[in-house]
C-alpha cells in the first residue's frame, strides 16, 4: 500500500512446488493469492532429515498435500509461527496431527491493546483465535534442530505476538509480514500497534542479517537499506497526516483519499485501519487531539501547542 517504496514484485513460484532457496531452506507457496496476500502465504522448511517448519499457512487440502510430499521422509521435530494471522497459522494443526512436532509462537493472539473497531471492519486475514502453541517464545529464545538454530525475535506491530527467527550461521532473517518485497505491512488496530511496528523496524535495522524471506512474496535483499525505507514510508506517512489535519478537523475516510493517492478500493478498509494506528501514536504523542479514544468514526485535529 506504499506510493514512495519501489517492490520487488516478480516472485511467481506456482502454487505447490517446492523451491529450494538455498542450501538447507525450502519453501512452498499456498495457492491463497489476493490482495492480503499477493501470490499467496509462503511456508519454509528448515533442514534437511530434521527439519522445521515456518508458518504452515491456511488450512487448504492442496496446500497441506504438497507439504505432506516435501516432508516425506523426514522428521519435522518443529513447527514455527511468525503470527497468527488466519492466512500464517491455521494449518498447524494438520500439520501437527501428521508429524507429532511441537508448536512454537509467541503466544495466542491477542488484541495489543483493547478497541472497539467493529467487526465489520477486520481483515480477511485476521486472527486465528483457536491457535494455541505447545511451547511460548520469548525474545532471543533458539529453536535447535539438527544442523540448524533460529534465534526467535519479539517484533511486535503487525499482531501483537509478531516474532521473526533469524537462522543463525547465515545471515537470513524470517521476517513473516513484518517486512515484506511486494509491499508494506498493514498495521491494523487492535491487533496491531504502529509505535510498536516502528520499533520493531528499528530492532530489526540494527541486526546483521541482509537477507529477509517474508511471508509473502520473494526475498528482501540489502535488508538494512530496504527497513530503512520503510521507517522513512511511515515517517512520510506521519507527516502528510500532520499537513492535513493543518488545513483542519477531519475524519480517517477523507485522510485515507488526501494520503493514498491511486489505492486499489479492495484496500480501502485496511487503509483505514492503518491511518487509525498512526493517528493512535500521535494522540499518544499529544500531536493530534480527538474526541474520547482514538476511533475509526473519530474527528482528528492538531493539539494546541
């Protein structure tokens, strides 16, 4: 949903066919494509003989077959999740059910702070309510198997329970939908924070990694450079929020059509929700003044001072 940050959009991997990205990684595409998801949720193996799983993805019976055939005389000792996002995380429990693997997250999901948004306006891909994993990361945890170790990180923004896992050995980071080559990550409250998203941004801009497999879309190469675009894209954001509420008082669906200039009207919601978790920050900032608590029906204006 960006206008100033050029994608990579040329990933193209046919649903169901495995593709080995590089020695001990493999991944797989689950055939969910559209305007959440782009070509569709990837799901990675790590290993070879003992291997982990990275986000088994939407309970599909095509999706779950052709993981079935890439693990087939193996052992998947670990099933790892980014988030749980309804298109991430639902289908660990086939998974699971086939493999007897333990299941690792950073927790349930969970609302980052209460808001009544209606539910009318959630995502398609909102939260997978039921998962609930065998064993709760923390920040700087490892995940060992044979050959292999993912060092989990907290990276709260998109959910509240976002954690990337960086393959230690490598310098390749599983950056789930926190940082992505197709596009930007839909920060959308309650389940997500944007104080918290940029932070994790700015966690992750500090690491040593350069090469990012997303949850969607092909690999994010350069990644220090590329995450700084992104804190620049919301600082950009942030300030065009600013400059029109400088022209006076307005609602989130006139600044969603001042600041996205060509969106896809698919996005139109997710936009939404996205201008609602900067303008969150900036009353917590003591920027921007509302009525009450920040809310998708609310009247935005600059604070005095």
């Amino acid at each position: 949903m960006s206008d100033d940050i050029q994608f990579d959009k040329s990933f193209d991997l046919p649903p169901g066919q495995v593709e080995e990205v590089m020695p001990g990684i493999r991944r797989l595409v689950a055939p969910n494509p559209g305007p959440f998801t782009f070509t569709g949720t990837v799901t990675y193996i790590v290993g070879r003989g003992n291997v982990a799983v990275i986000d088994p993805g939407p309970v599909i019976d095509a999706h779950a077959a052709a993981l079935a055939d890439a693990i087939r005389g193996e052992t998947v000792s670990h099933i790892v999740v980014t988030h749980t996002h309804r298109d991430h995380s639902p289908g660990v429990a086939p998974l699971q059910a086939l493999t007897g693997a333990t299941v690792l997250a950073e927790g349930p999901h969970r609302a980052s702070r209460p808001l009544n948004i209606g539910e009318a306006t959630r995502l398609d891909a909102s939260g997978d309510m039921d998962f609930r994993p065998d064993r709760r990361l923390r920040d700087g945890d490892i995940v060992e198997g044979d050959g292999w170790a993912l060092e989990a990180i907290a990276t709260p923004g998109h959910t509240a329970n976002h954690m990337a896992f960086a393959l230690r050995g490598t310098g390749v980071l599983f950056s789930g939908d926190h940082v992505m080559a197709w596009s930007t990550s839909i920060v959308a409250p309650p389940d997500g924070a944007m104080r918290d998203y940029i932070a994790s941004l700015e966690k992750l801009r500090a690491r040593p990694e350069q090469t990012y497999l997303p949850g969607h879309g092909g690999a994010v190469r350069d990644a220090t450079r590329y995450v700084e675009r992104f804190i620049r894209h919301r600082e950009a954001r942030e300030s065009a929020i600013l400059r029109r509420l400088g022209v006076g008082a307005t609602d989130i669906p006139t600044l969603v059509r001042a600041i996205y200039i060509g969106l896809d009207p698919r996005l139109t919601g997710a936009a939404g929700l996205s201008t609602l978790a900067h303008l969150e920050d900036l009353v917590a900032r003591g920027m921007v003044a509302t009525d009450g608590e920040p809310a998708l029906g609310g009247t935005y204006w600059l604070a005095a001072g």
